[in-house]
C-alpha cells in the first residue's frame, strides 16, 4: 500500500515561511537549462520525526505556480526530445519491428460463450469478441477501445464485466488519466437467435475506482467500488439497471481504515460477491449471495493484525488461502501467522464459516512453497504457488483422488504443471 502523508492523516503539518523563496519558472524554461521547481520550506510532523518536505505546495493541484511549473517542464521536455527525433523514430521502429501487431488472444470459453480479444496494426487499442465456437470467438465485436479512444489524448479500459446471463457488460473508462474512471452498460439482447447490436443504456457513473465489479444473479444491480480523495478504493456501492441517476445508489460498505484498500468481484460460481479489503499485512472478507443483491454483507472472518487470506466458493464448501497458523482442527502449525508461505483450508458451506473453528486443514503449510491464490472449479482446485524459485500450477481434484481413480492417499490427485505451459482452460 502506498504511503499517504498530509491532507491523509499520517502526520500534522507546519509551514516554516510566510514567504517561500519561489523561483522564476517561466526564465527556467527559457534558459538552456531544465526548470528548477519552487522550494517552499515546511515541516511535517510524525510520531516518527519530523520531516522536511520543499514540494509539500505541490499537493494544492490548484495552485498556479504548480501549473506554471509543468507547463515549464513539457516545454523543456518538448526542445530537448525536438533534437533527438531522428534516435527516438530508430529505437521505436525497432521496438515496434519485434512486436506481433496483429494478434488474436486464445479464445476462453465463458457462460456458453468463446471470448477472445484482438489487436490490429496500426491501431492502438484491443478489440473485444465472442462467439458461440471457438473457431467463431470473432463472430460478434463487443467493444472496439479505438473508436471509443477517437478524441481522447489518453484512454484506458478499466472494468469490462458480464453479468450472469452474458446479455449485459458493464464498462468503464478513464480518459484523463487520473485514475476516475467513468462506467457505462452495454446491452446484447438476443431476437429469435440473432443478436442485435450493441445498446449503451443510459446508465451512466461516474468517480468509479479501477477495483472491480459483481452483478447480482438476476441481472438488475451492478456493484461498483468509488475511491476517496487520495485515490484508495474505499466504498462499494450498488446500482440498480434502468436507474441513470447514480444518486440514488445504495452505499453498501465504508472502509474507513486508511491502511485498507477495497477489491470487489464474484466467486468463480458466480453464487457469492467478494468485497476483500486488505493492507499490506492484513485482510477482511464479505460475503453477500448473488440471488440477494439488497442482503448485508457478512464478514467471513475478522480482521487481525498479520492475517492475511482470500475466499472462493468450492460447491459444498468455500476454501481459503491464509497466512494464519493456528486452527482448532487438523493441521495445526503454531501461533497466528506462522504459516508465512500459506496454507488451504476448507469449511462446509451448511457449517459456521463466520467461526474460525468450522475451517479445517485441505493443504498444509510447506515452507518455501509459496502459496498465492486458487481458483475453484467444479471437479478441481487450480493452486498457483511458487516453488524452488519458480512459478507451478498445482491441480488439486476433490477429495485427493484423480479421475477414475480410487485412492486415499491425499498425494495422490495432485498433479503439477510449468505455470508458462499449462493451459489455462482447465
């Protein structure tokens, strides 16, 4: 997480100078040499010390020496670019000369659907497909990023989310570059076997934070995340489909710890949205069924300092990745947080999974095997871990057993694949 002084809380302030000693900008510019930026003294003060801070002014975007100051930069930056333009067209050439323009991403299948996306030459943004073959995944263009680039100097593509039926995306976009992007939703409604075109509804949100979204099972609400000032992903909200007054949205978690930054989705069963808050140490998870949108998120378990774990629906039970060393069941490896290359544990989804007490042991914690994340599928657990230094792909079949085999020994059912090789379908 990055650390957030001043205006965030992380310290009081104090300026040593009613007259900073501000400098020329403009002759900077003029000048053969690159512009100095104006030193103004002040002091932030911190449980840790004081620190000394001449740029503190630059966190005012409405001051005009800031403005003055970047306009003076970009013209110095311009002149001096202006006398290299003969390396900087022969390192681009050849940069670009090894890169494959047109390319078209391997088709994933997804709700009865084959997604792919494209590049074309000569154009700078993906383009978005699908179709019901994979030799098809092209048939139907979802999002051209060109065309909605076409007057923007900058742009980015932040969210592009089905919901649960595959006949709605929402889709948002930044297009100044400061990290607030703007969310729209895209209808595919299908007539009788062909697919109309594209429709954007009127639904229109803006302020939106680059942290993920979650449809309800029905299609009608569409979770979103909003960042604060400084740009921590902090709130998650709910938007009913066919309301375009963003106004009425129902604000359904606050952060307030600044340490916490806000990550919202859905479990790969599409049953459950995930609202994850985590620092760099530690994380919270809530759960809200997706077929009860308006249902108060419950917190699976609480947060502790150096505990840190992630969730995912499994069917009949959910699993979890954690650092934390202690369980009333199996497995037991020590105090909290022992287990600092990770573990997998388990808990019956009819069980208390809101009681540290309901989980149990699937993997045990290895040391120096790393253990970064799941994904649960119907049949099989993908476990992506690091291993004497390199990145492994563990397949993991239910109960330990591989398919069509009967066996109770749990290291049975464990196959292992190069995580550059493995093909990502499984």
């Amino acid at each position: 997480m990055r650390p957030r002084d001043g205006g965030s809380g992380a310290g009081s302030t104090v300026s040593t100078s009613d007259h900073p000693d501000t400098t020329d900008v403009t002759a900077h510019a003029a000048a053969s040499s690159a512009p100095v930026a104006p030193r103004e003294p002040h002091v932030w003060r911190r449980p840790t010390g004081d620190a000394d801070d001449h740029f503190a002014w630059m966190r005012d975007v409405e001051d005009p020496r800031l403005l003055e100051y970047l306009g003076a930069e970009n013209t110095y930056s311009d002149a001096w670019f202006a006398d290299h333009t003969e390396a900087i067209d022969t390192i681009f050439g050849e940069i670009k000369s090894r890169v494959q323009e047109t390319d078209l991403s391997t088709p994933v299948l997804n709700g009865g659907w084959w997604y792919t996306g494209s590049t074309i030459e000569g154009q700078s943004y993906a383009l978005h497909h699908r179709g019901r073959t994979e030799q098809d995944a092209t048939a139907t263009l979802l999002l051209d990023e060109n065309v909605e680039a076409d007057g923007h100097d900058y742009f980015d593509l932040g969210a592009f989310d089905s919901n649960h039926d595959h006949t709605m995306f929402a889709w948002s976009t930044d297009t100044t570059g400061d990290e607030r992007y703007t969310m729209r939703i895209r209808s595919f409604q299908d007539h009788e076997g062909a697919a109309l075109a594209a429709v954007d509804l009127d639904d229109v949100i803006t302020d939106v934070a680059h942290a993920g979204t979650a449809w309800s099972a029905d299609g009608r609400h569409l979770f979103y995340v909003r960042p604060d000032d400084q740009q921590r992903p902090f709130q998650v909200w709910r938007h009913e489909i066919g309301t375009p007054d963003a106004d009425d949205d129902t604000l359904i978690y606050h952060e307030s710890d600044e340490r916490f930054f806000v990550q919202l989705g859905e479990t790969r069963s599409d049953r459950w949205i995930l609202i994850h808050s985590g620092s760099q140490t530690s994380a919270e998870v809530r759960l809200i069924p997706s077929d009860q949108p308006t249902a108060t998120p419950t917190v699976v378990l609480d947060r502790r300092d150096d505990i840190d774990y992630q969730v995912d629906d499994w069917g009949d039970r959910f699993v979890m990745v954690t650092n934390e060393g202690r369980t009333n069941g199996a497995g037991t490896v020590g105090e909290d947080g022992d287990a600092v290359d990770f573990r997998i544990l388990e808990c019956l989804a009819d069980d208390d999974w809101t009681n540290p007490s309901s989980w149990t042991e699937l993997v045990a914690h290895e040391a120096g095997r790393r253990i970064i994340g799941v994904d649960a599928f119907e049949s099989h657990l993908a476990v992506y871990e690091w291993a004497a230094a390199q990145p492994r792909l563990r397949i993991l079949f239910r109960w330990g057993v591989p398919r069509g085999h009967a066996s109770h020994d749990p290291t049975e059912g464990i196959s292992y694949y190069n995580a550059k090789t493995v093909d990502r379908r499984l």
